[in-house]
C-alpha cells in the first residue's frame, strides 16, 4: 500500500526544514525503502518498547520493521524498554545512554525510537544529548504517539516534581504511523489516544469534532479508513499550529488544553497507572471547558457535548471517576506551579469560547481557580 505523506514544516529562524510523517497500513513491511535515503547505509540503533520482543507472536510487524530495515543499513543494535509513564525517568536515561554509547556509535549514528509516547519521548531525549545530538526517527506504536507526541520535536522524562519537566526540542528526521500495529494496543490505550485526537477538534476544527462525534466506534474498532483520516487530520492540525512556534513562545500552548489540570493529576497519581495521560488530559479538557464556562467563555450546553463525547469513547470525564485517587484541590493546585507555562507564578490556562476555538488565558486570577478546583474536587 502507498503510504499518504504529511509534511510537517518548520520556520526556524534562518531557514526552513521539513520532515515527511508516512500514514497508512502495513508500512512497516516496506519501511526500509521508506526510510532509504534517511538510513543510507548507517549504523542504526533501534530502541523498542519491550511489549515487542516479548510478544513476537501476537505481534509480528516489529520482526519485518527490523528485516526490512537491515537491508539498508550497515549494522542494527537493538535495545528493549519498557513503555508506561513510570520508566520515564532520569535513571532510564542514563540506562539508554549508557547501552547506546556501548555500541561505539558515531555522529553518523541514527537511533529509532519503535514504541508509544514513553519510548519516542525518552528516545527523542537521549538523541539530542548523545554527542550533542545524533538524528533520530520516529515509528510510534500507540494512537496516542501517532496523533500527538512522535510529532514537533518534543523530547523529555519526567522530574520528581511534575510531568516532562526534563527535556529538549528535538525534530526527528522522518515518522511512520502504520495503523496495523495498534491491533495488540490495549482497548483502555486505544481510547487514552482518542482523547488526544478530540483534542484537536476543540482546539481549532469544529467539523471535525462533529465528524468524530458520528464515527467514534469506527475509531475505536480499528476501522483502517477512519483511523487514516484521524491521524492525517490530527498531524495536520498539529503541524499548522507547531510551524511557526516550534519553542513554543506563542499558539503552541494551544495544544496543551486540559494539560495544566491533566499532568497535575498524572503527577499526583505517580505514573502508577492508576490513570494514563491520555484519560488525565480526558478529565483535564473537560475541567478546562468548566472552567471556561465559570469565567464565562463558553456555554454549559458545549460542556456538556464535550462530557458526551468522551463518556460514549469510555474515558473518564471528572476525578472522581477514577477509583483509589484522593486528593485536596490545595495538591492540585500546588502542582500549577510546575507547568511551564506558568511565568512569575501567574498561571496561564488553554480555554475555549467554544467547541472548535481555544485561546490563551494567561495571569488567571489565584482565588477563582482555587475556588474552581474546590467546587470540582
Ligand atoms: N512529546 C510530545 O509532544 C508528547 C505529546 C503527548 C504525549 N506525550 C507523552 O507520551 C506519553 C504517553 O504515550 P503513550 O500513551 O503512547 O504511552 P506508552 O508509551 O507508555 O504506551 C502505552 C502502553 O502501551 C504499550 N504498547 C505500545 N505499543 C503497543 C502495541 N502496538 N501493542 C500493545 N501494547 C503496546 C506500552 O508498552 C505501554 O504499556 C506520556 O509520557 C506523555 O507525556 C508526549
Ligand atoms: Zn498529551
């Protein structure tokens, strides 16, 4: 099959530089002469969520990913992690860069990042500091990586004090989203990405939230058509917004809605799986969309489509959802001060007028979002 290519194109000062994301169904049997020019008789090394060595026969794209790309290359290590937020930790790093550097790479050296977010975001972090910087590609494995994190150069661990406090920006050179390997994702994986893809409608694209509203079991059934068009409409979106603001310093922080609320839960949750970030940012749009109507942005009667939409999808839409997770809302709000986008200890929060138009709150008053969370929590 011929994969459809997105380009995703970024403004750098000085001059511009593009990267192809290939979507579609089993590329990764062809990701070799996909990736060609890229590996071009390089020595490659492939860090892979270890679900795929384990589970060889459940799954069986990794071992053609790997024949596939051997053909080009002049030598391939691989290296197995595990994936889930709780490994994503300085002391894996430091485990990556360790075994990696062991394999006597050179700058030519090209790392693979084979797995969800955990893996792209800690690989894509351990490229950028290895020899100053080695090239890296992106083959994400989870909806959640191949809508959102394998895309725009965001790389990272998480610090004891709070979610993806560590890391760079660092653009991989190309991204394949093969919709075949999400058949062994778990249903409660599929649907933590899902959340990420309606993100996207509420950020900017109302028709496209309408369009999810009337195909989300398709979706979530692994309907091969609807799952390409969510991945080139949420990569397309993701990239119009990312082109001139790689950094970050502007209309990048639109696609944090729901991330201040959702990593502060994720952080009070300790990674433990007790609740992933996709149902964390799930609970946090729909708190941002509360309090957009609190400050009155928006209506009740959009909050309440929004609740409905991820309620049918099976993700939580209010803390209280999730079973075993207790805290005050002065937790909650202790943990503001650690998202980057607070300056000055003022807070800056992704709200919405309504379903398809975020903006950027910044310096929200102290009381009203702590009286917010009293209500909430
Ligand atoms: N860099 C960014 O821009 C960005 C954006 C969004 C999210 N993120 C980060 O991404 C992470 C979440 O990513 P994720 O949800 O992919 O988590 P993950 O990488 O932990 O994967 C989720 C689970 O699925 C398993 N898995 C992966 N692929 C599989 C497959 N095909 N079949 C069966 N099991 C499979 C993993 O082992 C893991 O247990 C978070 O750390 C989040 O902060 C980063
Ligand atoms: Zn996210």
């Amino acid at each position: 099959m011929n994969p459809e290519i997105i380009n995703v194109n970024i403004n750098k000062k000085i001059n511009k530089s593009s990267y192809p994301i290939f979507v579609g169904n089993n590329l990764l049997i062809q990701a070799g002469e996909l990736l060609k020019k890229y590996i071009n008789n390089k020595k490659l090394i492939v860090i892979h969520d270890d679900f795929f060595s384990i589970n060889k026969s459940t799954n069986s794209h990794f071992d053609r990913f790997i024949q596939s790309i051997k053909k080009e290359a002049a030598s391939v290590n691989l290296m197995a992690i595990s994936g889930g937020d709780k490994t994503k930790t300085m002391s894996q790093l430091t485990n990556i860069l360790e075994s990696v550097l062991s394999f006597d790479i050179d700058r030519d050296t090209l790392l693979i990042a084979f797995g969800g977010g955990v893996v792209g975001d800690i690989a894509g972090f351990a490229s950028s500091i290895l020899l100053r910087g080695i090239d890296f590609i992106q083959i994400p494995t989870t909806l959640l990586s191949q809508v959102d994190s394998s895309v725009g150069g965001k790389t990272g661990v998480n610090g004891s004090l709070g979610k993806n406090l560590i890391g760079t920006f660092h653009q991989p050179l190309a991204v394949i989203a093969d919709t075949s390997i999400l058949k062994t994702l778990p249903r409660r994986e599929l649907r933590a990405g899902f959340a990420e893809v309606i993100k996207y409608g509420l950020i900017k694209d109302k028709s496209f939230f309408i369009w999810l509203e009337d195909n989300f079991e398709k979706i979530l059934n692994l309907n091969d058509i609807s799952l390409n068009k969510v991945i080139i409409t949420s990569c397309s979106i993701k990239s119009d917004i990312i082109q001139d603001d790689e950094k970050e310093i502007g209309k990048r922080a639109l696609l944090n809605l729901g991330h201040t609320f959702g990593h502060a839960i994720e952080s009070i949750g300790n990674y433990d799986k007790k609740i992933i970030h996709g149902e964390a940012v799930a609970i946090g749009i729909c708190m941002a969309f509360s309090f957009s109507k609190k400050l009155g942005f928006c209506l009740e009667s959009e909050v309440e489509r929004v609740k409905a939409l991820f309620k049918k999808s099976g993700l939580p839409t209010a803390i209280k959802d999730i079973p075993n997770l207790l805290f005050s809302s002065d937790e909650m709000f202790d943990k503001f001060k650690y998202d980057k986008k607070t300056r000055n200890n003022k807070l800056t929060f992704i709200l919405n007028n309504k379903i398809g138009e975020s903006f950027i709150k910044k310096d929200v008053n102290t009381e009203i979002i702590k009286n917010f969370l009293t209500e909430e929590i």
